[in-house]
C-alpha cells in the first residue's frame, strides 16, 4: 500500500475507525479520504455510488456500523440490523465496481454463536445460534462476512474481514443507553467519585467473562490485513474464498474483575451492587487469534495500561465539556 494511495476510512469518527485513521496518519499515509455522516450517509445507496465514482478509493476501511451495548441492541433492533445491511451493502458492492484493491471488513466477536467452544476459532461461524441480547446486529455482521466471501468467490476481489473482540479507546462512547460495559463501568466509577456516592450499580451478575482490547491495537491489525500480500492471507486463513481473522488478547477476565479495575484506575473506593434482574449476555467470549499470530501480530497493550488510556482519555472530554 503506497504511502499516497487513496485510502477510504469508513467511520472514521468512531472508536475503531478513529485508531485507523490514526495509525495510518502515524504511518505517513498522506491520501486518506474521511467523510462525517452528515457529509456521506452509507446507508444512501446512490449517495454511496457518487463518492466512490468521484473519489475511486484504492483501499478501503470498512469501520462504519451502528453499535451499541445490550440496552441499545434491545431497545432498536432494527435500526440495528438494517442500518448495518446497508452501509455494509453500499460500501462492499461499490468497492467491487470501482476496482477497489483491498478492503478490510471489520466484523465482530458477535457473529460466532453463543454456546460455542472456547477460545472461538474462525470456523465456528454459522455452526450454531447467536446470542439473543444482540441478534440483530450480529446477523448484519454475519451478512457483511458473508457478502465480502462471496464477491472474493465471484469476482475474484480481495475482501478481508477481521473479527475484533470487545474494543474500548480514545474516542469510545460513553452514553449510558447505548455504551459497552467498559466505558460505562469508567463513567458510573467517575460521577459516582465525583459527587461521593458509596456505590455503582452494574448490570448482571458480574461472573461472564470477557475479552478487552484497546482499540489502538486492533487499527494495527487491520493495516497489517490491507498491506500483506493476498497469498499469505489466503494461506494463514485457509478457506475456499474468504480470509477471516478474530482480533484480539486471546485473554478474558470476568465483568466483576473488570469493574474493580475500573474502580481502582477511577479511585474510587465505593462499592458495587450488581442487579441480578438485568441480563448477563453471552456467558464467556474469548477469541482465538493464532492466524493474526501467524502473520507476526500481537495486541501490545495490557489491560491495565489500556484502561488508564481509556480513562485519561475520557476526563479530558469530560473537562472539554465541562468548560
């Protein structure tokens, strides 16, 4: 990938597609297109056709994606699984009529089922049920993987998809109806130290465990996925048409293990009260990445240093508000 290709980061304002932007500006990369929502709506087909005959991106970043955590997923399921069918629809059908040479789809943990066996190896897409609290988008990313497979299959385009685990960063959102656990856990820690309560409340029961990554690490991933030659995809991902690759620590921890790192990062020294009436989610998801390990990567950022990141990053846009 030449430093002054064009390269299209889609969705580049939000947490995973703000670390790519970041990582390839870091990079020298000095052609990368960006466009707001309000500039570019994905989910407008003809819109979507314009920008790419009028830009013809050589690269494409398909980070764009309605998100959210099980509040969200239960409240709006669909907008979740249709807004996500058309921007994956739009972006992936146009970089195939407009010779786009590589694209890197990001997916999710999500698409693997729900009981699967763990560590979730690639191969276990599609051999069983998802998880209830978040279907809807778990089948639009399901679809996206599916689409990319397929176009590589027809025609021949090198389409890649990584399937990060649970990313938290700079730039995460923190709203508390449609946020993950983690930055929720870090804003709930802050105002509750903030005005001296004793305690947070958090959801579930506190035993399932996940798998954390900073969103730093996986933007490193995907420009190793964009950048090394299609042979060596094909041959650490082997499958008749489609390179699909988890991205994660290959580690988990439990939700009541996290939420007392968060309380000690935050300092606060309350207490939590976990609501056992509100469900857990899927009980353990912890990836396999031994085909990201084959091409030479590994998330570099341990927990610990993620979350001070994480929250350093969080107090200055709290204080930017505030002001």
């Amino acid at each position: 990938m030449d430093r002054d290709a064009r390269i299209f980061v889609a969705g580049h304002r939000g947490l995973a597609g703000g670390a790519i932007l970041r990582r390839l500006e870091g990079a020298g990369y000095s052609n990368v297109l960006r466009r707001t929502r309000a500039e570019l709506d994905l989910a407008d087909a003809g819109a979507c056709a314009r920008f790419f005959a009028r830009e013809n991106p050589e690269y494409v970043f398909l980070a764009a994606a309605k998100v959210g955590g099980i509040a969200a997923n239960q409240a709006a399921p669909a907008e979740f699984i249709a807004q996500n069918l058309a921007i994956e629809m739009n972006v992936i059908d146009n970089a195939w009529r407009h010779g786009v040479k590589r694209l890197v789809f990001l997916g999710s943990s999500c698409v693997y089922p729900r009981d699967c066996p763990q560590p979730i190896r690639e191969e276990y897409l599609l051999t069983g049920p998802v998880e209830a609290t978040n279907q809807a988008y778990a089948v639009a990313k399901i679809a996206g993987v599916e689409m990319c497979g397929a176009y590589n299959e027809q025609y021949g385009t090198q389409f890649v998809c990584a399937s990060p685990t649970n990313l938290y960063g700079i730039g995460d959102n923190y709203d508390l109806q449609t946020c993950h656990v983690l930055p929720a856990l870090i804003r709930k820690a802050h105002e509750a130290k903030r005005r001296g309560a004793r305690s947070i409340t958090v959801w579930g029961t506190g035993r399932p465990r996940r798998e954390l990554m900073l969103s730093d690490d996986l933007a490193d991933a995907c420009v190793l996925l964009a950048t090394t030659a299609w042979e060596r995809l094909m041959a650490a991902a082997p499958g008749p048409r489609l390179p699909l690759f988890n991205v994660g620590t290959g580690e988990d921890i439990s939700i009541a293990e996290i939420a007392r790192k968060v309380l000690a990062t935050v300092g606060f020294d309350g207490t939590l009260e976990w609501d056992a009436s509100k469900p857990d989610g899927t009980p353990r998801k912890v990836l396999d990445v031994s085909r990201m390990a084959a091409l030479g990567w590994r998330a570099r950022t341990s927990f610990d240093q993620g979350i001070a990141v994480a929250y350093s990053d969080y107090l200055a846009r709290d204080l930017a508000c505030a002001a």
